[in-house]
C-alpha cells in the first residue's frame, strides 16, 4: 500500500498539501476509538483538551468506567454493544465526566470500523454540545442575515469571480444568481465601470484594507434609462487562521436618496440660473445686447444651443397682441450661441437677419399660442419644422439634436419674440422642470428686453423730435463766423431740453441764444421748443436782451416744465458791441488772441419760469477775432468732478488755439464728453471777422 505521495504505476508524484479547515478548528472535535471490548486503544489531542485526560492515562482505560457517571455505565455499555453489533451509527447527547469531576453535555457520532482482520472497533467523534449549538446558531443566523438582507450581499473567491450572490443583490443588479455565480463584475454587469471597478477589489483583495461606501452611478438600461446610484462596500474574507477566502461586496441602493440630492442640486442651480439672470441679463437697454445676454445665460446650465428670435413687428416699435397664426410670421434673429464648437450654429438664422416662418413651425406656434412648444423627443419630421430649411435640418441631424423646445417671450401680455432651446451631447431630453424653468428665464429676460425696446423706441422719438425743433444750420452773419454742435444724451429718459439758435436781428444785429431745459424726455423737448419759437418771435421786435428774458420768463411759467436757462446775447458788428444777458445760465467764455480765456463776470440771473425776477444786459466789446462761447452745462458737468474743476479744463482747452471753430468744437467734444455721459450738450462758439470780410 503506498503512502500519499509515494509514485504509483503509472501516476505522477502527488503532493499534496493539506490545510486546516477552520470550521472543524472551529468545533475543535476529538476522536477516540475502542476496540471490541470498550478500551481505549486511540485518544487525539483534541480529547484531551475535551476530557481533561492524557493519552496515557486515557489509552487501555475501559471507556465507560472512565467518563461515564456509574448511574450511566449499564445505558452506554447497551448502546456500545448495538453500534459493534448492527454496525449503525449512534448520534446523540450524553452527559460525559471530565478529569476534573465536572460533567458536560457532549455530541456524540460513533459508528463501527472493520480492520483489515476483521477486528472490530468504535469510532467515536464528540464536541462540546455547546459549542455546537452556537455554531449552528451563528450560521442559521449567518445564512438567514445573507437571505433576508435587504442589503445586498456577494462573496467573490480570489479570481474575483462570484460564488454567492444573496435575493436583495439579485433584485438590485436585476439579475439572478446563477448568472452572477462563476462571472466576474464586469461579465455579469457591463453597464458599469467594470474596469475601475476590477482595480478597487484587486487591490482591497491584495492589502486587506477595507472600502466603504464607495458611491455608484450608472444607467442599467442605456442613456435613456433613469439614473441609479449605489453605495458599495468592499472588504477580504479571511477564516480564523487568516487565509484569504476571498471578496465580500455589500451594495445598497441609494437612488432615492441620490434623485432627491439631484433634484436639490437642480433646484439650487435652477435659482442660481434664475438669479444671474436678472443679475446679468439687462444691463443695457439695449435689445440686441440683451438678447446676447439671455442666450449667454441659457447655454449650457438648460441647452447646448440657444437663439433669441424677436418679432420683426416688435423691432419696428408696433405693439401688436400675438400672431393669428393664419399666415407666416416675420422674425428677426438676435443672437446665437452654442455649449461648444458645432455646425449646429450654420443652421440658424445669422443675427440680424429677418425670415418669415409658416404657422406649422413649432416658433410660430410658440409666438401665436404664447405657450412653449416641447419636443422631448426630436424625429425627423420635427427637425424640418424646427431648422429654416432641409439644408439646416441636415446639419442638426448631425449635431444629434434630439430634444427641442420654443418659448414665447411675453412682457407685460405682448408677445415680443420666441427664446429656442435645443440638446444634442446632454443626453436628457427636456422635462416639466426644464420648461417652468425656461419660462421663468423667458419671462425675467421679456422684460428686460421690453424696456430696452421702448427706450430705444422713446429715444428715436426724442431724438426726432428734438432735431425737428433745433435750428437749421445757421445762415452766414455779418461781422461773424459761426460754429455749433449738439450731442444728445446717451439715455432716452436723459434727452431733453439743451438749444441753441442764430437769430438775424434788424441793421445786420445778430442774436446769439442758448439754453437748457431743466428735466428730460419728450416733455422737455416739448418745452424746449416752445421756448425756442417764442425767442425768435421776440427777436424779430429788435427788443432788449433783458427785456427778451423777461417775456421768455412768463411764457417758461406757463409752461411744464417750466424752468429753463438760458443766455441771450445781441452781436451788432457796426459798433462792435455784444449786449448780453442771463437768466441762471453758466457764463459765457470770452477768448481773444495773446490772452488767456476768460469766464465773464455776469449778473447771473434767476433760470426762466421763476417769474417777476429782474434780469441785467452788460455789455461787452469784441475785437476783430474775439470768439464768444456758448455752452450747456452737459459738457462740463460729470458725476464725479467739481463744476470749478471742469470750467478750468475747459478753460485749459481753448488756450489752445485751432485753425477753425469747427475744430474747436470737436477738440472740446472730444476731450470733455463721454460715451456713457447722461446729459445731452448744446455748444455755440462765434468769432468777430470785419464786416467786408468774406462770409
């Protein structure tokens, strides 16, 4: 008989090396045989540690007479001699004494053993009963905990290969068991990151550290399918000695927890969207650049593509309830743009261009309904009644548009225009909250763009009216060389009532006017020009400077508004004498050759419309190339300067002599105005030249 790992005939050399198995450690069960007549003939290390005795105070000892209580000799010799005769196995719990006179319940398996002789002998196993109850207990238990876990559970052995897989992990990865049992991560469950995944268990498996809560998201059924979210949990398996056994994952669904802090994140980046737009979206009145602005804010938190389309009706300043929708409808495109560089924007309208759309386009319908179009799901039809032409339609096929909606822009219950929103690489398709979101944008940024069109709108009117009431160009004088520049304000409510005016006067006498009305808008405007009428009707009387402010100051006090400043000033080149007076007007700039200008010392005066007020002439004489300057207080006048400063650069900048007074009006323009300036500015320069010359 060859031993285990001698050669046998045929055979290769086995070695085989044998591993404790730590359940029976576990148990630490004990052998004893007996031969036929109840001695002890073998007794294992594990019985002593049971029993108490030695192999060799044990070993030869009649084995009832030794561990049996004598109340219990005649019961255990009968069932000895049924297992030697019968030859069946005896399982059962006996009370068994101990070396140290204690007795303990012991779990007996003895069944009967044949010697190649034929000699007969029992084999007995025992444990403590007690240790085999807890252990039975703890793996009931283990079993039962791994079944009815509502947490999901697997067991993957050293190749990383499952084993076990309990009915909570089945449900979750919505996959039985036997389809897991032999498969790696990545073989049972492809839609996740399997090789990341395979990385974080080789490694947990090699260092023993654990993992915990390591979060999961994924789409089980593809990129349509609704989001889910896991929280695994990876730790080795070792059996008491510390041999690897294997992996153990536990995996617990956290969906519900994870759309509840996605929908809290959305919500929060919704009012954050919500609030940089009123923060950012009309900044100017200004319908183009606000146009720029909301499509700024839309791309990409809510679309990848975004247009702003403006009716053109709107545009031309006609309010209009919304389109019937029985015919096409005029847009004008204001802006595109786009989450990243794409052919998608060739197929919009160029901003600044006008089309004319049928009433089956889904615009159309937005601005006639004046309710948002949605297309959750774009298909080719759509595509066709959403790009401007086949050509369009192609290109955002390409793009992979495949979700789309129009929102009607609505201000104060006119439908100005339509905002378009479009997703092609954000693979979810527009939702109930995507569109309340999108008409609250819509609805901040109409606004906006409403005011920016009635400002434009208002200041075109101001503008024309108020250039309709100013002066034509002055016709040449005698004695006199003349130049003039009027600048409006940069805001519509700013425009108003700054004049000026060249009046003949009888014997070759010219008047020389300049004012401003005190407000702004058309009313001012208005006002302005009445002024303006009624001094060249009291011009035409040849009447005294003070005595022309004088009636200007009744008629200001009928009128609204009322007040005014102003400077008339009579030139006549015969005598070289400029009579001037002023009703609350800054002073006139006197400049003559090889001095330094000069602001004239003037009785001032109350503004016009304060009525029953006096008003001074003083007479100033003017040399051959004198230039008198005439100004509004727009020129010099800034919210952040003092008036003294200012005069003084202005005085700075016609020390500077220019070849012409048209140069002159420039260079002061120029150096004293800004672009964003609030007030509008009137500016009259004029030079004495001798009668003869040549005008």
């Amino acid at each position: 008989m060859d031993a285990i790992g001698s050669p046998r005939s045929g055979t290769a050399p086995v070695n085989v090396e044998a591993e404790p198995s730590g359940l029976l450690d576990a148990l630490a069960v004990a052998a004893v045989m007996l031969d036929a007549e109840g001695r002890i003939s073998l007794w294992s290390p594990q019985a002593e540690e049971l029993f108490g005795w030695n192999a060799h105070e044990a070993l030869g000892q009649q084995a009832a007479h030794l561990l049996v209580a004598p109340e219990h000799v005649d019961l255990v010799v009968t069932l000895f001699t049924q297992v030697m005769e019968s030859g069946e196995t005896w399982a059962g719990v006996f009370p068994v004494r101990n070396k140290d006179g204690s007795s303990r319940l012991v779990e007996f398996r003895n069944m009967r053993l044949l010697d190649e002789r034929g000699a007969v002998y029992a084999l007995g196993i025992a444990t403590d009963q007690g240790l085999v109850r807890q252990v039975e207990q703890d793996l009931a238990l283990s079993v039962r905990l791994v079944a009815q876990s509502p947490i999901g559970l697997a067991v993957l052995d050293n190749d990383l290969r499952y084993v076990m897989v309990n009915p909570a992990l089945e449900r979750i990865n919505a996959l039985p068991a036997e389809q897991h049992i032999g498969r790696s991560v990545g073989e049972a469950l492809p839609f996740l990151d399997t090789d990341a995944i395979a990385v974080t268990m080789r490694n947990v498996l090699d260092t023993g550290t654990p993992l915990l809560n390591e979060y999961t998201v994924s789409r089980p059924g593809g990129a349509s399918d609704v989001e889910h979210a896991w929280s695994v949990s990876y730790y080795r398996l070792e059996d008491s000695s510390g041999r690897v056994l294997g992996l153990a994952i536990s995996v617990v669904d956290v969906t519900e927890q994870h759309q509840a802090s996605t929908e809290a994140a959305r919500a929060r980046r919704r009012l954050a969207l919500i609030a940089d737009t009123s923060r950012t979206v009309g900044t100017t009145l200004d319908v183009e650049q606000t146009a720029h602005e909301l499509a700024a804010v839309v791309v990409p938190e809510l679309a990848d593509l975004a247009a702003v389309d403006i009716l053109d009706a709107v545009l031309q300043g006609r309010r209009q309830a919304a389109p019937s929708g029985s015919g096409p409808t005029r847009f004008r495109a204001l802006a595109v743009r786009a989450a990243y560089s794409t052919n998608a924007l060739h197929a919009a309208d160029t901003p600044g261009q006008i089309a004319s759309y049928a009433a089956d386009r889904y615009i159309t319908q937005a601005v006639t309904s004046g309710r948002p179009v949605v297309v959750e799901h774009v298909s080719d039809e759509d595509l066709h009644r959403i790009a401007p032409d086949a050509e369009s339609a192609q290109l955002l096929a390409r793009a992979g548009l495949h979700s789309y909606m129009a929102v009607p822009l609505i201000a104060r219950g006119e439908v100005l225009g339509a905002l378009d929103l479009g997703r092609a690489r954000n693979m979810v398709p527009f939702g109930r909250d995507d569109v309340v979101l999108a008409l609250e944008l819509a609805a901040r940024a109409a606004v906006s763009i409403d005011n920016a069109r009635s400002y434009q709108s208002e200041r075109r009117t101001a503008l024309t009216l108020q250039r309709h009431l100013l002066p034509p160009k002055p016709p040449p004088r005698p004695g006199l060389e003349i130049a003039y520049r009027y600048q409006p304000a940069q805001s519509a409510s700013e425009i108003g009532g700054d004049w000026f005016d060249t009046i003949p006067v009888a014997g070759d006498k010219t008047a020389l006017v300049i004012g401003d009305v005190m407000g702004s808008g058309i009313n001012a405007a208005a006002t302005m020009g009445q002024l303006r009428t009624a001094t060249r009707t009291l011009a035409d009387l040849d009447l005294a400077p003070a005595e022309v402010l004088r009636h200007l100051d009744h008629t200001a006090a009928e009128l609204d508004p009322g007040f005014a400043t102003c400077i008339y000033a009579v030139y006549d080149p015969h005598n070289g004498e400029c009579r001037i007076a002023v009703a609350g007007h800054l002073p006139p700039i006197l400049v003559r050759a090889g001095r330094p200008p000069e602001l004239l010392d003037l009785p001032s005066g109350a503004p016009l419309g304060v009525g029953d007020v006096a008003f001074t002439a003083t007479t100033v004489k003017l040399e051959t190339g004198d230039q008198l300057v005439l100004y509004t207080d727009g020129l010099i006048e800034t919210r952040s300067d003092a008036i003294d400063t200012r005069l003084n650069t202005l005085l700075d900048l016609l020390s500077e002599p220019r070849e012409s007074l048209d140069e002159t009006c420039d260079h002061l323009l120029a150096a004293l105005r800004d672009r964003e300036d609030h007030d509008d500015v009137a500016l009259l320069i004029s030079r004495t030249q001798p009668l003869d010359a040549k005008e």
